[in-house]
C-alpha cells in the first residue's frame, strides 16, 4: 500500500504541476517497476474506459507477477547465472519461470562473474531453472515498507527561555489548516527558576542538543530560538523534563478539538419511537414465477423479486436461465428488489448499453427492497416505502435510526451480526428488523462476468448458453455457486446452505420479526419446503417455544462466533 500510495501521489502532484501542459504527466519507468513489485498480475485500465472481458482478470495467477529482472544466461551446478536489466539486493524474493513451472526463493548472497552477470545459488526446492528461463522480482528489499506509527512527523518551532531570576521556559509551536483556515498551535511548559552556574556554564550548542532529541515524538524540529544569559547553570535532566511538558502540552492542545468531538448519545438523538411489531412474518426471495407461487402457496406472508428477474425472459431457477416457468406470471402483492449494483444508464455502463431501468417496475404505495444509499434516496425522492437490504450494513444503532429517519419501514440485518449484537441493536427499534435465516448466501458480485473465463464472450446476455449453474472450488474443494444475472455482473454464493431456522425462539427474543427464506438456487419443489419448514418452526415457535431440528449440513454463519 505504501509504494502504491506514494507512486499516485508523485504522479498525481505532477499532474497539477503540469496543468494546461500539452504532454500529460506520466508514471517514470523507476515508478512503474516499484508497482509491479508492490503487486501485479499485469496492469490495465479496466472499467475505466468500459472494459470488463478477460483482459482485465489473471486467470493463470492469482499472486504477484513481479517486474521482469531478466533472463537465465547460464543454469549448472546448483547456480544461475543472470542477465539482469536492473540491480538486485540481498533480500530480494526472485521467481523463476520455469518450464516445471514458477519457483520462488529469497537472494541471500550476490555475486558476479567476468561478465558482470549475477550469479545466485539456487534452493534445493527451485528445480528446472535452464538458459532462457524468466526471472521476476515479486518483492525488493530496498522497497520494503517499514511500519513507523510516527510518520510522517510533523514539523514543529521552538524556543527556549534561560534568563536568570526567571523560570525555564520551553515552547513548541506549529501551523495548522483545520478546515481550510489557518491557525497556530503552541505547547509551553516552564521549569525552576534559572540561576547563574556554580561551576562549568551550559553554552547555547549545549541547550540545542538536548532540546533537539525529538526522536520517540510525531515531531520533528525546524527551527528553535535560543534566549540565554550569559554564566547560567541548569541540569539537562531539567532540560528534557520540560522539553517533554512543552510537547504533551503541544499534543493535547493540537488535540482538543477532535477530542470534543463525539458521536452523539441516545438523550441527545431526536427520539424515535419504538415501533411495535405487527407479528412474525416468514418471507421468500424468489427468482421466477415457479418458486414465488410455491411460497405463496405454502404459506409465506411475503415474496420478494429481483428487479433482474421480474421482467419476462429472466426468470432463473436454481442459477439456470429458463423461460418455462414464466407462463404463470408472478402473485399478487410481490415487493420489487433493486439491484444491489445499480448504475445509471449513461456512458459505458452496461445499463445504458441494455436500455435497463429497475425503477421503471416501482409503483406508489408498494414497497421496494433496496440495498444501497443511492437507492434508499430515489425512494424517498419519488415516494416509494421501501426496506433496507443486507448489503447495506446497518450494524450500529446510530445507522438504524438514520434508515429510519429516511423513511425505512423494514431493516434486513446484516448477516455479519452476533446474536448478541442483534438483541441489542433491537432494544427499542425504530423499524421492523428481519433476518435471512436459511437457503444460499450471497458471497460477492463481480462487475466481470465469471463465465467469461471459458472463452471469448459477444457480451451478449440474453442469448448467452452459459447462464447456467457453474461453481469456482477453493483449495478445500469447495464448490462456490456462481450466478451471472440479465446485466452479465456475477454473484458468487457460499459452498454452504445457511440455516438459521432451528434458531426461531432465539432470534424472535432477541427482537427480529421478520425470516427470510432465500430460494434462489432452489426449484419449485425445494423453495415449498424450504419456506413450509420456516412456517412450521414459526408456529412451534409461537405455541411452545420450541424449535426444528438444524440441518447437520448447513451452517448458522456468524451468529455466535461474530466477525473474527
């Protein structure tokens, strides 16, 4: 981050020095090797200018490319020799490209040979280096960041009072521009009295040196006035005592202002009032006409639809794109859910290229499920009630009442909470609170549609045969779902169901009302006992306090082991 962060900042401090130039200020050749060494899979523009294929991803490596240092002249007897373009240091990590494949390995000594050629002894565990084989460095030893907490430091005057029959004075200050406006800030301490020296007088090189050593503080020191007698005698330990005074007092009064700040408390919030529950209600998220009519039937009180699968020739079971279920239609009363990437339909985005307007299936009066700031704001812009998705993280109670205040009638909590975070994020709730508690979770959404790594794409969505189900596997051999929906975007689902079913009585006392079902890698039949399973858990929970039995193969996410 370090490496990255400077490079952009040299380069962008160009830039504005360079405003109205002809020839745009560029990254040097020195800057951009420091980023591939940082971390490269190789560089691209990416959505910038509207790209989004395979020439923005690094399928064949998921780790640092390196820069490129040169290439193996000679490989025999445990040692490469290199021809290396750039100069190397002991600590550098090399990977070598080999036909066997990639292997790295930390420089631990250099050498050279007649011709001015690195030669480096290779790890028992590199194997297969010949002549001709590539060699990147993924990461420099002069590069390296070290971690200082306190840089950069800040640039400090000082002054030094030692009149005799006067106290020992020490004053920092500096300038500071707290919103823009300029205003100085100065930390003074005072000592003992000054008196002229019995033996050996301090000299003003001697007052330097030891108000100078700054070196444990965030400071460091300009400037510094000298005001001293002549013949005057002082202990240096009085010197460092009131050197340290004068910067605490510097710290703390460069301080005040952020230390009066704080987030206001519960009797300082303009009071909501506590809203009180209508009943727990079981809802199901539904991607086609199939399965939100085998909801409805079964005996959930909500359904829900994706925007991208409510129009006619989007409707998806299980991850396929199918137009068999469509001929039903959906029920009554479904609640619309915006997208929760939702981009206007201007200039390169895939909205513009698909003529696709979510808000165009809004209607007065009836509820939409929204899942970002912008989203909550068209709603309450045009009017429309609307419900707060997981994807928007309310996890505080300070962002409950804000959704709130601007208009939420419901807020899906987010599935990072503990139970323990959920009963008190509930205490006298402003809104009603729900919670997904069984059926796929969404992971992640790719702007880079995951099937394109099967080959070359038309980008073209509605005709495309791969909208399929296909899975990524992780080093475990888990199966990641992965769903591209109607924009060509790429939703990527946990390898495990979650179920938080069995859990009922426990989430209905910590204050949720509202269960969600999620039926999207579900068929008809599956998404009817997945929500008959939540309505009869519903009603064990309510007459007895009972509950269901877990499914042994799911998992209840992060309700009692929260975030680590």
């Amino acid at each position: 981050m370090s490496a990255v962060v400077s490079v952009y900042r040299r380069v962008l401090d160009r830039v504005y020095a360079q405003e109205g130039s002809v020839s745009p200020a560029r990254p040097t050749e020195g800057e951009r090797r420091t980023l591939e060494e940082a971390f490269s899979r190789g560089f691209t523009t990416a959505y910038l200018e509207g790209q989004r294929g395979n020439d923005i991803m690094s399928y064949q490596r998921p780790n640092n490319r390196g820069a490129f240092i040169g290439r193996v002249a000679e490989a025999r007897n445990g040692i490469a020799t290199i021809s290396a373009e750039h100069e190397l240091s002991i600590g550098d990590v090399l990977e070598f490209w080999t036909g066997k494949g990639h292997a790295a390995q930390t420089v631990a000594d250099l050498s050279f040979d007649k011709k001015g050629r690195v030669r480096i002894e290779l790890d028992a565990r590199v194997k297969g280096v010949r002549a001709g084989d590539r060699v990147f460095r993924v990461r420099s030893a002069k590069e390296a960041f070290e971690d200082d907490s306190l840089e950069p430091r800040v640039e400090v005057e000082g002054t030094v009072r030692l009149r005799i029959g006067e106290p020992l004075e020490v004053s920092f200050s500096f300038t500071r521009t707290p919103q823009g406006e300029l205003a100085e800030v100065r930390g003074v301490a005072s000592g003992a009295e000054v008196e002229p020296a019995r033996t050996k007088a301090v000299t003003e090189e001697d007052v330097r040196a030891h108000i100078d050593r700054l070196g444990s503080t965030p400071y460091v020191l300009t400037r510094l006035d000298v005001e001293l007698d002549e013949r005057v005698g002082i202990g240096f330990s009085q010197l460092h005592r009131v050197r340290a005074e004068a910067l605490d007092d510097l710290t703390e009064r460069a301080l005040a202002a952020y230390h009066a700040r704080r987030l206001p408390r519960t009797e300082d919030r303009e009071e909501l009032p506590a809203v009180r529950p209508s009943g727990a209600r079981i809802g199901a998220w539904t991607t086609n006409p199939v399965c939100a009519r085998a909801a409805k039937r079964t005996g959930a009180h909500m359904v829900y639809v994706p925007a991208l699968n409510y129009g006619r020739g989007e409707a998806v079971v299980a991850g396929q794109l199918t137009a068999t279920v469509e001929q039903a239609g959906y029920p009554k009363q479904c609640l619309l859910s915006m997208p929760v990437v939702d981009h206007d339909e201007v200039g390169l985005s895939r909205e513009a290229k698909l003529d696709f307007d979510p808000w165009r299936y809004a209607t007065s009066g009836r509820p939409v499920f929204v899942e970002s700031l912008g989203a909550m704001q068209m709603a309450a812009e045009i009017g429309v009630p609307f419900e707060v998705g997981p994807h928007l993280p309310v996890t505080n109670r300070l962002a409950l009442d804000e959704v709130a205040r601007m208009g939420a009638v419901r807020v899906w909590l987010s599935p990072e909470l503990s139970l323990d975070q959920i009963r008190e994020l509930s205490r006298d709730t402003p809104v009603e609170l729900g919670i997904f508690i069984s059926g796929a979770q969404e992971l992640m959404i790719t702007e880079h549609c995951l099937l394109m790594s099967q080959g070359p794409c038309n980008e073209d969505c509605a005709e495309c045969r791969r909208r399929s189900p296909h899975y990524l596997k992780d080093r475990k051999d888990f199966d990641f779902p992965v769903i591209t929906d109607a924009l060509g975007r790429s939703h990527l689902y946990n390898s495990v169901e979650l179920d938080l079913v069995a859990l009922l009585p426990e989430l209905m006392a910590a204050g949720v009302t509202s269960f969600m079902v999620d039926t999207t890698l579900m068929n008809g039949e599956q998404a009817a006992q997945a929500v008959g399973r939540a309505i009869r858990a519903l009603r064990i929970a309510q007459s007895d306090g009972n509950s269901v039995a877990k499914i042994t193969s799911a998992t209840t996410g992060h309700l009692f082991r929260g975030v680590q």
